[in-house]
C-alpha cells in the first residue's frame, strides 16, 4: 500500500520540534500519485479512562458448620449447579447417632402422657367420691346422727382426694414443656444432620475447590466458591481527582475483552474510602449480561469529562513500523515524514486523534 500525504498547518509542523525542510536541488526520485487528505481541529468528548477488573456480583464461599470428613465431593471447578443441589456429602454417623437420641427422648415422654393422663382421671373419681360421700356426712353430722370422728375422718379422706387430684394434674402439666423440649432437641438434631449435606445457596458456577473425599472439614474453612453466572460488574479504580465524574447510577462506556465494541453500564456504587497508597478508590459498574464475560478479566471504563480540541487525521494515514507511528506531511510538493502519538478513535475507527 502506498503511504498517503497530509496537508497539515505549519502551526503543527512547528510543534513537532523538526528542523524546516530543505529543497534539494536535484532530486533522482520518480514521483509516486498519492491521495492527500486535510488534518482537521475538531471539539471530541474528553474522557478519563479507568482499568479495573471484572467481579461477580453475587459469589459465596461455602463451608461447613461442623467438623467432620468428607465422603463425598459431587461437583468440579466450572461446573454450573442450581440452587439446592447437593455439592459435599460428610460422615454422617454421629449426627444419625444424636438424631436417634432425641427420637427416643421424645418417644420416652410420650409413653408417660397416656400414664399420666389416668392418673388424672383416678384422682379425679376419687375426689368426686370423696365430695360425694363428705356431703352425706355433713348431713348427717347436722341431725347429729354420726359422731365428731367420723366427720374428721371424711373431711380428711376429702382433703387427700384434692392433694392428690393436684398433684396427678402437676404431673401432667410437667411433660408438656418436656415434650415440648423433646421436640426441640429433635428438631435440632435434624438440622444438624442437614449440615452433613452441604447444598448450593444460589445458581452459578463453580470457581474454586479446596476439598477432596477423606479431608477433614473444620467448621468455617472453605470448601468451594461459588460465583453467579451472568451477573458481573467491573471493579475500576479511578483517581481521588476524577471521582466527581463517577456518579451513582451515571452512564459509562466500558470496553471489555473479547468484544469488538464498547458497551454502555451503569454506575451501581463508588466506594467512598480512598486508598492512601494509590490516592484512588474503587468505582463498581454493573455490566451487561453477555456470554464472554469471566470473573478476573481486565476491562477499562470511560467516563465522560466534558469536550476538548483535538488533530484528527484519517487513521489509513498512519504509519506504523515497529513502536514508532507516523505520517507523511505534504510540504511544496514533498511528502516528509513526521513521528505522531496517537490517541482516540471514532466509533467507526476511520478517524484518529494524533498528538505531535
């Protein structure tokens, strides 16, 4: 391809620091056609570009809530899983054990209910019959037909029947609140066998695995990662200076690995807390649902700064060779070579801005 001509204002040649060019008085060089184009000073959107890294927005590490060996590990790294599914399986003998414990506790009170509960009812006949039999010998001791004792006695035969109908009802009363706790220790020991069965809390994928069949699972120590698949947002770090332009809930173009073009976001949350070693802090995007996004990634975010004059020359006229750009400047009919750094492009990459 043959290099293009610009026709660029001396004011640009100028500041490139160059020497003015020379006329040779001979030259043996054929002349070559070549297209020329005008540089142009246009009003571009500034922008301040921040890099960042690509974090899930829900991920959960799970553990075990009581020591015990794994027996089983029914997932790998990168598998997806749904919420419920069952990942680690532990020994389960002692807590079966304690289960079992509390099924018999609570079995024990209630065999004594339907004890208790006739007990009640024989005290309660008693009394009926000791009221009964007292009334007659009230009578009786009113037309003086029965002596002292004798109305001493059915008054205390009486009082024994009603000490004894209480204390039949006490100890019915007592094994509602040991049932009561029965259940409670059952329900307890049930959910402690739960735990030996360790389930997914949400949908996702599986990112990290730190447990084999046979390892020992202390309560608290991870043993797989979960990160929610589809849901991500990028972590940028934006200078202390340009947090006024990180707004929550503000619009950002972000441009993501893998993906031609750049992408719209919404600024969810700018951390107020300003690292002192790097004088930044932590902006968090919500980006789109798109299939190539991966926890880890680096991706950069543009935030819009206002408008600035910027050279724009057509990116077709840029040279490249090795880490060196330039382009080639039309001068009295003489196309010479100036060394250029470039910077934005246009959405259709057919314009870029170049800085001498």
């Amino acid at each position: 391809m043959k290099p293009l001509a610009l026709l660029i204002p001396l004011a640009l040649l100028t500041s490139c620091g160059n020497e003015p060019p020379r006329r040779s008085a001979t030259s043996s060089t054929t002349p070559v056609a070549v297209q020329v184009a005008t540089v142009s000073i246009q009003e571009w959107p500034a922008v301040y570009e921040a890099t960042g890294t690509v974090r899930a927005r829900t991920a959960g590490t799970v553990s075990r809530k009581v020591m015990g060996y794994v027996q089983q590990v029914s997932v790998q790294v990168g598998d997806r899983v749904r919420q419920g599914q069952i990942l680690v399986t532990l020994d389960a003998r002692e807590l079966e054990e304690g289960v079992r414990g509390a099924e018999a506790g609570r079995a024990e009170v209630r065999s004594a209910i339907p004890e208790a509960e006739s007990a009640v009812a024989a005290a309660k006949a008693n009394l009926d019959l000791a009221e009964t039999t007292f009334k007659r010998i009230e009578d009786l001791a009113a037309k003086k037909s029965i002596s002292n004792q004798e109305f001493d006695e059915a008054s205390a035969k009486l009082k024994a029947a009603q000490a004894n109908y209480e204390m039949a009802r006490a100890k019915r009363a007592q094994l509602d609140p040991r049932l009561a706790r029965a259940e409670q220790e059952l329900r307890s020991a049930a959910i402690m066998r739960e735990y030996a069965r360790i389930a997914a809390p949400f949908s996702g994928i599986v990112t990290a695995k730190s447990v084999e069949p046979g390892n020992l699972a202390t309560p608290g120590a991870p043993l797989l990662t979960i990160e929610q698949d589809g849901v991500y947002r990028l972590e940028a770090s934006v200078d202390e200076s340009r947090l006024p332009s990180a707004r929550a809930g503000a619009t950002v173009e972000v441009a993501l690995e893998g993906v031609e073009h750049r992408l719209n976001a919404r600024v969810s949350e700018v951390v107020p807390a300003v690292d002192a070693a790097s004088r930044s802090s932590i902006v968090k995007i919500d980006l789109p649902a798109i299939p190539q996004l991966r926890s880890g990634m680096f991706d950069r975010a543009f935030f819009p700064l206002g408008s600035r004059k910027v050279v724009v020359v057509p990116a077709s006229a840029i040279v490249e060779r090795g880490q060196l750009q330039s382009v080639f400047v039309a001068e009295e009919g003489i196309a010479r070579t100036r060394i250029v750094t470039t910077g934005q492009r246009t959405q259709d990459a057919a314009r870029l801005e170049v800085r001498p």
